[in-house]
C-alpha cells in the first residue's frame, strides 16, 4: 500500500501529541490518588510530595508561600504558566493536534477541541473537596475518550506508530513517577513498616486501575512489594513499565520494517535491553538498591530513548553528550549498585 | 480569517426607531420572514422569484427555533474549531466567522453568467500575465500604459520568459462582485494572488446540511463537495513536464496564521501533505520535504504564502516563512507553484480599471461582468472629476489591500476630506476612486429579528488546463448594522449560497 511519506514534523508532533494526553491523564490519576490520601494526618507532607515528584519546587515557591492542598491543585489543574499543569499539557496536545489537522480525524480534532476549551473553564467552585473528584475523573475520562477515538479511527499508517511510540513511553514514564510517589514508605523498616500505610497501596493500584488486575495475580496478602512488582514488571497490565516498554519495542520495530527506515537502530536495541532489565531483575534487588534511584534511572532512560527518536525521525541533530540528570547513559549504565 | 477585500455600501439605516424592539416581540411568536422590510435596497430572496419555495419555508418556521438552531450550529463550528485565530495580549482567541442561517440563493440563470463571465475573466488575466511576462505586446499597442505595469512593486521582470504550464498564472482566483441597487453583478476586485474563504463556502453547507435539512431538502442545490479534487487534478495538470505522478504539498505560513484552518481544510480535501517552509529544502535547484525516511521529492507547491516571503534569497531576506532557493528551482523548471509569481500586477486596483479593454483587447469580446466604474487618478482627467466630486467617491489607494487607507467620501468628515484631498493632489497615481454603491441585502438573523444586511460574493475559480467555477462562493455580509464592511475582522459573517440547478 503506498502511503504519501511523512513530514518530519509531523511525527515528532503526533509523538508530543501522544504523551500530553497520557500525561493529563496520568496527572489527573496522580492527583485523585493524593486527594484521597490528604484528609488525615500528614496531608501537607503529601502535596509537598508532588511537587518534588515533579521536581517543581522551585517554581512553585517563586508563586507560593506553602504548598496547600487547594494551592498545589490549582497548581497542576489550571496555572497555564506552570508547564507541569494539566491545563498546559492539554492546549500543548491541542497545539500539536492544530498543526497535525490534516493528519488526525476530525473526531480527534473536535473532542480535544471540547475537552481543552473546558479546561479553561474551570473555576475555583470546581476545585473544592466535594467537587474535586468529579473534575479529577472527567479529566481522566476525557483522556481515554481521545484514545479511544484514536483507537477507532485514526488512519494506520506511518504516524500512527509515532502515537503509539508517544504514548507508551509517556505511560511508562507516568508510572515511574507514580510509584515514586509512595517510595518513602518502602524506605526504612520494609514491608512491615510499611503495613501501617496499606491503605494507601491500595489507593495507588485503584489509581492506576490495577487493583483487580493485582488481584488476579496475588489473591492473598498486598504487600508494598508485591505492588511495586505488579506495576513495574508484569507483562499483562497495560501500564506497567514493562508492557509499555514492550509495546514501544514492537510499535518501532514494525514501523521500520513495514515502511524500510533506516534510522532507528539504536532506538530498538535500547529498548531491547531496557525490556531485558525489566524481565531479568527481581523486585527484591530493586528495592535493595533503591526504589527511587530505579524509578530515577528508568525515567532517565526513557529521555534517552526520546532524544534518540529525535535524531533519528524527526530532523533533530542528537541531543549534546550532556547526560541527563538521573545519569542515565548510553549505551546502557550499569544498574545502581545491589548490596549483597 | 480575515479576509482581503473591503466592500463599500452605503448603510441601512432603520427607518423607525421602535423598529429593534418590535422585532424582539416578534421573536418570541413569529416566523422567519415575518414584517421582513429590505427598505429601498435590491433584496436578494424578494427579488429573486426562485426563492418562492425556501421563503414559503422560512415563512413557516418560528423564528424561536430558528435561533435555537443557528446557535447550535454555531457552537459546532467553534467545536470543530472551524476558527480564525487573534492573538490579544500573545493569548490566541479562537473566533467562527459568524454564521447566518439564512441562504443567499442565486438563480441557475443568474449563475450562468457570473460563471461566463468570471471564465472569460480570467482567460484574460492569464494571457495579459503571458504577454506581459514574454512579448509585452499589449503594452506596445498602448492599450495599458506600459509605465503602468513596468513602475508596479508586482511586476516581477523575473518572470521574462519563464514558461508556465497552459499559460494558467492564476490557478485560484477568488473574484469579488458585488450588486447594485439596479440589480446588477459588478466585479469589485480580482483577487489573483493568494486568495482565502473557500474552506467556508463548503463547511458553511455542511452546517446547512446538518442544522437545517429541512430547508436544503428538494431545492435543487448544485453542489460544493468537489472543490478539493478539482484543485489537485489542476495541480496535476500543471506539475514539471515529464512528472507523471507528482508530489503535490500545500505551503502554509503556519499554525499562526490567521487562515490555517483552511490551510488545513485545503490540505485534506486534496490529500496532501501540508507543509512549512521549514519542512523544505532545496538542494542542486530541486525541492525536497523532510521526512521520517529522509528527503522526498516535491514537484508541485500549491503556496499560500505571498511572494515577497516564499524565498529569502529571492525577495524579502527577513521571512522566516520561506525556503531558500526556491526561485532557483522554479526557475529551472523543476517545480511548480501555484499561483505562478508576479501575478499581482494583474489584480492591481489601477490596473483593473483596465481590465474591461484588456478583454476586448485579447478575446474581442464585451466584459460579460461589468466593473464598478473606476476613476484613475493618474489621469487629469479623472482625478479633477475625482477631486471635484470627492463627497460622493470612495477613494482607495492603489497597493494596498484589507480595505487600509480607504476614504467613503459619504461617511467622511470635513476633515478626512480634506486630508484625502492633499493625498491625492501629492500623489495622483497611488489612487483610483469609485462612486459608492448601494450595495444588495438579503434577510440576515440579528439581535433585533431578521433585518437586510449588505452582501457580497466571492465564487472560487480553479484553472489547470481550463477553468471551473465552484457553483456560488462565499457570501460575506455585514452584520452590523450600518456597517460598510463585509470583512470578518469588522463584524462581518457568512451565508450558505446557494446555486439552484433549475430555474
């Protein structure tokens, strides 16, 4: 089947595209799973979390004196100047979908048009307790609405494995970041410190919607462990680090052979190897070595990878030797150290 | 959007003063068309008897529910984000061109001749484009003043010789015409160089289509659907000899242009890729885009960037819009633009008053659409008549487009006249002036009911090997009330027209 052949640009923006969505959504799940959390006890501890999650503290200080629940939300919900908003990844998607109109359905085009033009209507009255949670889910829910439309009638050809690439590797990302933000809980005394706190793994897999797929898996007890596992290495949850990284090996490796591209090698051996990662550790030498410095380390891959598409597809000269800041390399850095 | 051209009426001016709140008692319980007064105007639908059938309609629809429904409708086309784009304070404001539900229908004789009459139009055009850019004979002959065409910024000397497939320079054209109170088609302006709306004559129906079936079912419309493919077999036609299946791209200035979306709507309706210039590259005299796979041919540009910005090693060094070295291709004859260049000296302001003699000159017939009578100012002549009738003229500089620099002398205070009369006594040739025109109204939806506003027409023309008239063209009326202009930057909307295949 001939196909007229895609502009660089394109590409890169169907990639972007992707990821904003995903990350809206992942946002949202983010901030719903704290929003349960922060009734009780350490509640100002919790929203300080987030922050550092995203490494926004700086910025967030510059504006603000303390990092209140109903400050950190209207951080992250509605402050356009803040890049790390949901408000600026849903008009950064609607951006990229406005050059990408000649490529995405008009159905695509539309929804992301309603959903962002609501996005900027929202208020204070919207941001209370009683009302947050119904944002927080119609936010979430607008995002897989644009998947599934993407799903059932975004034309398959070369761009749509850019949207798959994108959207994989924003997930797996999002999970990573996830995961950190309960990590301080399995620091210290393990699981059985930890078990005080169970609620909240529970909340966490719920926020991920992974708690009956967890279930399927580990009928008896939830450990902390057991959940850092499930969403890090199991091969069957559609958000677990390993089943993204797996469908972005497949998504890029299909576009090169389907449509003979040269570029790219580097991309799929990368992930080839970060897929051997994920399959051969056990979760016991992650959490030896540090939960966080992993989830650290993978996002830093992921940036890796990001750049090297760049240079690859989208008419980017490689990114300079400069490392991104987890120090991840490549080719691939050793793992942080494991304690025997 | 805003569009181009700057139409002139003189303004509807309400002739009781309860008249608005009348309206507003009407709304609540009335029909369409109810004490629907077009006052001393040519009315497009009471003029019209092929109109019987859609005002027997409207006359028995509550005005009500056709609020209701033109709301809704309007609401769609801000969902589909079917927008032109202001930028205030470096926030994008997303505004629709205003829709009006009611049709502006043209009679399928009616048609018949603006469609003759804009063909014959522009067959002159191109072979007054041909001859001026190869042998110059109709200057030689005297029949357009040769300082004229040879002073003008859009002659491009260039373009000597260079041969343009079907001698077809204005592959798109968007000719403005307007009617008079005598009922009249009169071509106002030849917009022969980049010229924008037609995306709105096509989403325009579809919103009929959508929001009121029951007005467009069993009228007879001619349809707009073919516009797309139409363009790209003319862009066919005129790719590089010897390229039997081009690459055809649309080049647009960007996502910041105020015209993107039809951009984009073009783009898609031809099935092509829409490209920026940063996406182009020119190597050895050839035009490639950058792609996944690396570089891939381009052979025919459909560009809806200006000249003066398509190649900075060419024309303006500053545009970041453009891709250097495109003229080096073009010249060689390795790609094809559409429009060619230098086709604005054609639809210059002077050099339209010319256009009537220009016809008779290549084809030796009569303009089967007249011009508005145009007064040179380069011409002793008429800039005494002008000077001596400035009150009643409208006066517009000759280089300048989007209705800047424009003095309706009716409208004007002692002051302006007088500021436009040192102009014109400092530099004659830079003006051109036109009596006003009571310009035709059709029915339009306001806050106050359904009142006559001034309209406009601007039917599409696509020439390849031979040219084609989309049937109708984008109805530009201005809202406001009073309002001389039918841009979209100053309140104006759009209608559905409407070509009926029988009489």
């Amino acid at each position: 089947m001939s196909s007229s052949p895609l502009l660089a640009r394109y590409a890169e923006c169907i990639f972007w595209l992707a990821r904003f969505i995903e990350r809206a959504e992942n946002l949202a799940r983010i901030l719903d799973v704290n929003e349960t959390f922060s009734r009780g006890r350490g509640a100002a501890q919790s929203w300080l979390s987030i922050l550092q999650l995203n490494a926004d503290e700086e910025r967030f200080y510059q504006k603000h004196q303390s990092a209140t629940a109903e400050r950190v939300l209207r951080f992250y919900l509605t402050d356009a100047d803040n890049p790390t908003s949901i408000l600026s990844a849903v008009t950064n998607a609607r951006e990229n979908a406005r050059t990408l109109r000649p490529l995405v359905s008009t159905e695509m085009w539309v929804q992301l048009n309603v959903f962002y033009n609501r996005m900027r209507a929202i208020g204070p009255a919207d941001m209370v307790p009683g009302s947050l949670s119904r944002l927080l889910t119609g936010i979430k829910e607008a995002c897989q609405t644009f998947t599934g439309i993407a799903e059932g009638t975004f034309y398959r050809d070369q761009a749509s494995y850019f949207y798959q690439l994108g959207r994989y590797i924003e997930r797996a990302d999002q999970t990573t970041r996830l995961l950190d933000t309960k990590y301080p809980l399995l620091t210290g005394g393990g699981d059985a410190a930890a078990a005080v706190e169970i609620g909240q793994w529970h909340a966490l897999l719920r926020s991920a919607s992974g708690y009956h797929a967890f279930r399927r898996v580990h009928s008896s007890e939830l450990t902390p462990t057991r959940v850092a596992g499930f969403l890090l290495f199991n091969p069957a949850f559609p958000r677990s680090v390993y089943l993204c990284v797996r469908e972005a090996a497949d998504a890029l490796a299909e576009l090169k052979s389907r449509y003979r591209l040269r570029g790219g090698n580097d991309i799929s051996e990368g992930l080839d190897q970060l897929r051997t990662i994920l399959e051969s550790r056990s979760i016991d030498e992650i959490l030896a070595g540090g939960l966080h410095e992993f989830l650290d380390f993978l996002q830093g891959y992921l940036i890796v990878i990001t750049d090297r598409l760049s240079a690859a597809f989208f008419g980017h000269k490689p990114a300079s030797q400069s490392q991104p800041a987890s120090g991840a390399v490549w080719p691939l850095a050793p793992l942080p150290q494991i304690p025997s | 959007m805003a569009l181009r051209a700057c139409t002139l009426a003189r303004p509807v001016h309400r002739r009781r003063d309860n008249c608005v709140r009348e309206a507003q008692d009407r709304q609540m319980t009335g029909f369409v068309l109810d004490g629907y007064d077009p006052q001393e105007f040519y009315c497009e639908m009471l003029r019209c008897a092929a109109t019987a059938g859609l005002r027997e309609r409207l006359a028995r629809m509550p005005i009500a529910d056709f609020q209701r429904r033109t709301a809704a409708a309007e609401q769609a086309l801000y969902d589909y984000g079917i927008t032109f784009t202001l930028y205030a304070e470096n926030s994008p404001i997303d505004r629709i061109l205003p829709f009006d539900a009611i049709p502006r229908v043209i009679a399928a004789a009616e048609w018949q001749q603006i469609e003759t009459g804009i063909i014959q139009r522009i067959t002159a055009l191109n072979l007054l484009l041909d001859d001026l850019y190869h042998g110059q004979k109709i200057l030689k002959d005297g029949i357009v003043p040769a300082d004229l065409i040879l002073g003008n910024p859009n002659y491009r000397p260039r373009m000597h010789g260079v041969a343009v497939a079907h001698k077809a320079y204005v592959n798109i054209c968007g000719t403005d015409i307007i009617r008079g109170g005598d009922g009249l088609f009169r071509v106002l302006e030849d917009n022969a160089r980049t010229p924008s709306g037609v995306s709105y004559v096509i989403e325009n129906r579809h919103m009929m289509l959508r929001a009121f079936p029951d007005l467009v079912d069993g009228a007879g419309l001619r349809p707009v659907e073919d516009y797309g493919s139409r363009l790209v077999a003319a862009m066919r036609e005129i790719a590089p000899a010897g390229c039997h299946d081009p690459q055809i791209v649309l080049l647009s200035p960007g996502i910041y242009n105020a015209a993107y979306f039809e951009h984009v709507f073009l783009a898609r309706e031809m099935g092509v890729p829409l490209v920026e210039g940063s996406d182009l590259v020119v190597e050895q005299d050839r035009v490639y885009m950058r792609t996944i796979g690396g570089l891939h041919p381009v052979d025919v540009i459909y560009r809806r960037i200006n000249d003066d910005f398509l190649d900075p090693e060419a024309f303006r060094p500053d545009s970041l819009l453009g891709v250097p070295g495109l003229m080096r291709a073009y010249y060689s004859g390795n790609v094809a633009l559409a429009n060619a260049i230098g086709t604005g000296v054609a639809d210059d302001k002077a050099v339209y008053a010319y256009v009537p003699k220009i016809i008779r000159y290549y084809l030796d017939e009569d303009a089967i659409l007249p011009n508005v009578e145009t007064y040179i100012c380069r011409e002793a002549e008429s800039l005494r008549y002008t000077l001596d009738h400035l009150a009643e003229l409208v006066v517009k500089p000759v280089g300048e487009a989007g209705g800047y620099g424009i003095t309706i002398g009716p409208q004007a205070s002692q002051a302006e006249l007088e500021a436009c009369r040192a102009k014109l006594v400092a530099d004659p040739a830079n003006y051109i002036s036109q009596p006003c025109i009571d310009l035709s109204v059709a029915p339009t939806l306001c806050d106050g009911g359904v009142m006559p506003r001034h309209v406009d027409l601007r039917p599409f023309a696509i020439t390849g090997a031979s040219t084609w008239v989309l049937p109708g063209g984008l109805t530009r009326v201005a809202l406001r009330p009073g309002s001389l202009i039918v841009n979209s930057s100053q309140g104006g909307g759009s209608k559905d027209t409407w070509v009926l295949e029988h009489e």
